[in-house]
C-alpha cells in the first residue's frame, strides 16, 4: 500500500498545523520543521519547542508518527545533536538538504550542500553512527543547487552514508517552488540507488498524485503545499486508492469545508495557547492564504481576515462566517 507523508514545512507547517491536518486522517508520517544545528549542542527544549509532539511518544495527538529533522553543515555537531535528539526517542531523525531559503544557504546549509557530494556522506555516516539502530535516519534532498549534475551522486553518497529512505523534491534550489516538478528525475534517483524514494513536488490533487506515482515510479509520495490548500486531498487520495470514490471531475467542497470550519476554530484556539494572541492573526491568514486555492468560502473569508490586526476583530469575522472561536480574553 501506498504511503503519504505531510512535508516539512518552514514557517507554515508547524506542530499546531501537524495536529489539525492529522485529525482529519490519511497520513502515515510527518516530518516537523528543520531544527538548526549551529556552533552547539542544543537543549532539549529546543527539540521540544519544534517537535512537542516528542512529549507524546512523537506522535500527533491523532496518532501520526512525528519525525523531526535537522539542518546543519558539520559532521560532528550533526551526530552530537541526533544524540542529544535521539535520547528524546523520536520516529525518526531526518537530515535537510533541500531547503531553498537565502538565509540558511548563505552559511552553506539546505541545498547549498548538494554541491558536495563528499560532505553529504560525512554528515549521514556521523548522524548515522551517533544514534541507535532503532532509530531511522532518513534524508530530503532536491535536485541540485543549479542543474542535476550531481543528483545521482548525492542520491549514492546519502544511501551509503546510512540513509534507510530518501525523499527526493522534484526540483532543484534555484527554481525553488516554480512548477513544473520535475518527476522523471526523482525516476533516476529511484534506478540509481537500493532504498525507498519518496517523490515530492508539485502534488496538488489526486490526479497529481497519480501522475507523479507513474512517472517517478515511487509507491510512496510526501505532500506539502497541496495538503495546506485542501487539508482533505490525502483522505480522498486514499480512498481512491481503496476503491471507495471515483471522482469525475472536480470535487464538491461544499461539505469538506463545513467539515473545515471546526478545525480552523482549533487551530486558532490552539495558536492562541502557544504564542502572543498579536501573533495569531497573521497565523490565521497564513492558512487562509493557502485554503482560498481551494475553497470559494475561504477567499471571501481570507479577504475580510486580511485587514484584521487585532484578535477580537478576527474573532469577529471567523463569526461572522460561523467559525466559532474564542477570544483571548475568553480563553485566559
């Protein structure tokens, strides 16, 4: 059977947002956002902080299994903190060298680090030699920093380091998030090495998750921005698979988001549990950002979110529309 993971996310995809789209059921697996590992051992508490879900057997509360991810560029303090990390009994330790972003790049990080094939191996083997055999060690790649010149050879130096699986994101640093995803590569990486690939990039509905499963060749498929815009695309990927729809056509959302309305009063309630209420709107609009790919009510909703800044104000607007949520002062 097919298995589907919830990407890692940065900045969008954080534990409050693991737990709403885990309740609504269809993962196997997520992955939390990268936990930077720079000139340090780190605490617990900061593990803690990204993974809470570590104080839970690292599963969400839905049950999901939790692996938690780490970015960095040294050897040596990579396995010194998978140690500290692995003391705290994860699913799963999964090593970033994927990340596009300018500010972790710049320190050589993310995907800078696909133009050294050699250094993608030392990291592996000492993360891989640092923690138990109990615990996987998996990799996230993409397909180079400007070409695929070296795809292949970092695929084989992250299997040889001690890589048990590798998701692969169909594109490489340069085109960041710019379609097309480029499947028939996550292809090759599949023939070249011995241990699952899991295809990744551009999976935005079932038709899409068909499509990348035949041209990569991969049984399994991580989701990321396509899970944020309809939090149901696994559920119905998976009952697809089971034989129990058969969609022609775009779907009916009608019910799908009065199934949703609840759980964007959970993650506000949530949210508002965790950090300063005046950080909560933009949080909320944020995921509205992304739902309004999806979902009419969620455009009309978001446009009316967006000039909100003050907690009651959003309060009264998700009311409006019938998302029953509290305000901070109810909540405190």
């Amino acid at each position: 059977m097919s298995k589907l993971f919830l990407a890692p996310m940065e900045g969008l995809a954080d534990c409050v947002l693991r737990d709403v789209l885990t309740r609504v059921g269809g993962y196997d697996g997520v992955v939390t956002e990268f936990v930077r590992v720079s000139g340090s051992v780190l605490p617990n508490r900061t593990f803690q902080r990204i993974a809470p879900e570590l104080n839970n057997a690292s599963r969400t509360r839905a049950g999901t299994p939790v692996v938690v991810q780490l970015l960095g560029s040294d050897p040596e303090l990579m396995a010194a903190n998978a140690e500290r990390l692995a003391a705290l009994a994860p699913a799963g330790i999964d090593l970033n060298f994927g990340c596009p972003a300018p500010t972790v790049n710049r320190h050589g990080g993310g995907a800078m680090l696909l133009e050294e094939p050699e250094r993608l191996f030392r990291i592996v083997s000492a993360v891989r030699q640092s923690v138990p055999a109990t615990i996987p060690v998996t990799a996230k790649m993409r397909l180079g920093v400007r070409d695929t010149q070296k795809t292949v050879a970092c695929a084989l130096a992250l299997e040889a380091g001690g890589a048990v699986s590798l998701v692969v994101h169909a594109r490489t640093k340069v085109e960041g998030y710019k379609p097309p995803a480029h499947w028939e590569w996550i292809a090759r990486v599949r023939e070249s090495v011995s241990i699952p690939v899991v295809a990744n990039g551009e999976v935005w509905s079932p038709e899409d998750y068909e499509r990348c499963r035949a041209v990569s060749g991969c049984r399994d498929v991580m989701i990321g921005r396509g899970a944020v815009a309809d939090p149901f695309l696994v559920r119905r990927i998976k009952a697809k698979l089971a034989g129990e729809v058969s969609e022609v056509g775009e779907p009916d959302r009608r019910d799908d988001w009065l199934e949703l309305k609840p759980l964007l009063a959970e993650f506000w309630r949530l949210f508002l549990g965790r950090v300063e209420p005046r950080y909560v709107p933009g949080r909320i609009k944020l995921w509205l950002g992304a739902l309004r790919n999806t979902f009419p009510e969620a455009e009309s909703l978001y446009g009316e979110v967006r000039t909100a800044h003050k907690v009651d104000d959003v309060v009264r607007v998700l009311g409006l529309h019938g998302v029953v949520v509290s305000s901070e002062r109810e909540l405190s």
